[in-house]
C-alpha cells in the first residue's frame, strides 16, 4: 500500500506544477518479485512498473538524486494519487 509519505517532492516543472517521486517498487507485485533479481530482470521490472505507471501520468525519472524513480508531475492532491495506485496494485495482486 502506497501512502503519500512514499513520495519524494522535486523540483516544479517548467510551468511552475508540482512533481512527485515514487520508487519503482511500488508498482510491483509479490509475484514480480518472487524470482532472483539480477540485473536483467531488474531492468524488465522497472519496464513493467513503467508500464502499469503510465496511465497514472508516470514518467520515468533519471536524476542522480533519486534512482529508479517515476516521477508525477501537475498533482495538487496527492492523496487521490495513492488512491489510484492502490486500486491498480490491489487488482493486480487479486487477479
């Protein structure tokens, strides 16, 4: 369960909204993580948490500040946010 203390505050995009990061993790199952996590496959599970974040507005986040990052930008409310990631990781985890 992702709650808003999850997140990291960056820095503000060029028109001046709000971004937040979150670690890739949160967008993985106990199933993704079951096998070792070698390189590789660390690599395609950052792919996938991308792929389930993008319709959330998730973007990948490369900085040196924050590794393996995905970055939402324009959220004012933080909290509708969690509640959306939670109801997408909670289908996922009972399907």
């Amino acid at each position: 369960m992702i709650q808003t203390n999850d997140f990291t505050r960056v820095n503000n995009d060029i028109n001046g909204n709000p971004r937040f990061v979150c670690h890739f993790l949160q967008f993985t199952t106990n199933n993704d993580l079951a096998d070792y996590m070698g390189m590789d496959k660390i690599s395609r599970k950052y792919d996938l948490a991308l792929k389930r974040a993008k319709p959330l507005g998730g973007r990948r986040f490369h900085n040196k500040q924050y590794g393996g990052g995905i970055v939402f930008g324009s959220i004012y409310n933080l909290a509708d946010l969690c509640a959306d990631i939670n109801s997408l990781m909670g289908a996922l985890e009972n399907a």
